[in-house]
C-alpha cells in the first residue's frame, strides 16, 4: 500500500480461508469398495499447499495484469501531476528515478484489493450463502485458498520492491545499504521518518500475521480444528492492519477526496457480510441463543452480544464517513514535505 515518505510497506492482508469448509474427499462407505478400492484410497484426500499452488496460476496472472494497470495509472497520474503523491513529495516527480516506488505501490494496492476478495469469499463460506452463487461450493472454497496465497505473494513483492527502492536510493556501500534496508522494512521500529514511525509497523504486523494465518490451513490436521479456527479468526484483524496502514501512509489517498473515500466505501461489504456472519452463522454453537437457553458461560454470552453491536456500530461509522467525506484525515498539505531519503545528484 503506497505510502509517504518512502515507499509502502508490506500489509496487507489479509488473508486466507475465513471459515472451515470440508477439505477432503470421502471415499463410499460400502463393503463393496472397500474390498475393490486399493489400502491408499482409504486413507481421504487431504488438500495440500503443492496442490493449491499448482491451481493459483490463473488468479495469479489475472493479480499480475491489475498489479499492471494499477501501475500504468499511477505513471500517468504523476506525468499528469494530477497525483497527490507529489504534494507529499514534490522530487517523486522524476518516474525514471523512482519507478521502484511506483511499481511497490501497485502491488500494495493490489494486495488489498486481493485481502479484500478473500475476505468477502471467507465470509460468503462462513455464513448464510446467496441462493445464487457464481461458482459452486467447492470451487468457491478453492478460489478462496488460491487468493488467500496470491495475496501473500502480492504483500511479499510489495515489500521486496520498498526494500529494493531504498537500497537503490542509498549511496553507502553495499553492505550499509542492504543492512539500512532491512532493517527499515523489516524490522518494527527500524523507519523513524514522520508518518512512517506508526505506519510501518502497523503494515509489518499485517505481513507477519497474514504468512502464518494463511499456511495454518495446510497443517491444520495437526494442530486440531478447534485450535485452526481460533486461530483464523484473526485473519480479520490481519485486513484491518492492511486498510490501517494504507489510510495513513498511502500518498495516493493522503488527503481526504474520492480516492480515500472510495477505501472506506469498499469497507462497507465487508462490515455487512461479518454482521450477516454474526446474527447467522453456519455453526449452531456460535449463534446467539437467548440468556436462558445459552449452554455456556453469561461471560461467553454477553462477548458474543457485545460482538454483534460493535459491528453494528461499525457501519454506522462506515456510512458516516462516506456519506461526508471526511474521516479525521489529512485536508491540506503538511508544511514539511521533506523526505530523509532525498539524495542529491
């Protein structure tokens, strides 16, 4: 996700499967096959990471091909001066030297874009489902697997590339450079330059919880199912990380306008769906019985209570915010638009 000072950094993200959906293939329950079926078909079909990575090929192109229109677009815009990249950083103006920037940009973008497809896919699986559905179930649930990994591998490249741009905006010798350059993309706490000192950590939380979150699933046979989905559950949190650091380091939607409201419009499926999810899960345990028919504890209850009404309270934040335009952000240019990696010729 495109950001101020420097380039972005990795965040986004969230991402993988939101909700356990049956993973294996159940062979027939007959004496008849198991008499004629050899031992290994016995033992179900477990999905695997080789075999969700050989499927991911086609929605990873298709993410490639937007990474590289998001990146035309931004090219235009700064030629056009029309992007308020520049009043953030007026030097960013010379493509040829900063075109790391851009192209980092676009593949945080369509990181978040990808985050917020699996997200909206996990929450159509974990919840009450539209009668009418594009793809069937299984092929829903693979499609949701295959962006969940493209999404990590956007967030990677994302970060590769803010890493690469710093590396090759730096004048130290080689092992400073590559040193100063991890460890300000990398390591929390390593970028102190303006914004930068909040957001970057925030888009690193994003990344180093969305590679576990995301592969979890392929071991979730030995860790339990129980614990995978407690687990996964924070695959939300990974996503808000993502729009988080975006909204405040994204030079593109720096000031409040179209741009960054268009960020807080995408929001809105996403806080329905988790409502929906809420007040209809597909899990009886989890749905909200009344006080006297709860089996568990009245803490437990009242959480799930309390969970119901923040997500309310939530789209009535979201559609506050869009319907004004405004969000606390940025409404003019900060005096200091100075970068500390400004190098003179």
């Amino acid at each position: 996700m495109p950001d101020a000072e420097k380039t972005p950094v990795p965040g986004a993200v969230p991402v993988s499967q939101a909700a356990p959906v049956p993973q294996t293939v159940p062979v027939p329950d007959t004496a008849a096959a198991e008499t004629t079926a050899p031992a290994a078909a016995a033992t179900p079909r477990r999905v695997t990471l080789r075999s969700d990575l050989r499927a991911s090929w086609l929605d990873g192109l298709v993410a490639l091909i937007v990474t590289a229109a998001v990146f035309v677009i931004l090219f235009v815009r700064i030629k056009a001066e029309t992007s308020s990249t520049l009043t953030v950083m007026p030097f960013m103006a010379d493509t040829g030297e900063f075109w790391m920037y851009y192209l980092s940009q676009a593949f945080g973008w369509s990181a978040l874009l990808w985050a917020w497809g699996t997200v909206i896919i996990g929450l159509l699986l974990s919840g009450p489902r539209p009668a009418r559905l594009p793809l069937s179930g299984p092929r829903l649930e693979r499609l949701h697997r295959t962006t969940s990994l493209n999404t990590i591998a956007l967030i990677v490249a994302h970060a590769l590339l803010f890493a690469a741009e710093l590396i090759y905006q730096d004048t130290d010798a080689w092992p400073s450079r590559v040193g100063s350059a991890v460890l300000e993309t990398f390591i929390p706490g390593g970028y102190n330059s303006g914004t930068g000192v909040w957001a970057m950590p925030i888009g690193q939380a994003a990344l180093y919880l969305a590679v576990p979150l995301g592969l979890l699933f392929y071991v979730r046979h030995r860790i339990g199912p129980k614990t995978w989905r407690a687990l996964h559950r924070f695959v939300l949190v990974v996503y808000v990380l993502s729009v988080w650091h975006t909204l405040l380091y994204g030079t593109n939607v720096w000031y409040d306008g179209a741009f960054r409201n268009t960020v807080w419009l995408l929001q809105l499926p996403i806080a329905a769906l988790f409502l929906l999810r809420l007040l209809r899960p597909a899990r009886r345990s989890e749905r909200l019985a009344s006080p006297g028919e709860h089996r568990g504890s009245r803490a437990g209850w009242s959480l799930r209570l309390t969970g119901r009404v923040a997500a309310v309270a939530i789209i009535g934040v979201l559609v506050a915010v869009i319907a004004s335009g405004r969000d606390g952000g940025r409404t003019v240019p900060p005096e200091d638009t100075s970068s500390t990696h400004v190098h003179d010729d």
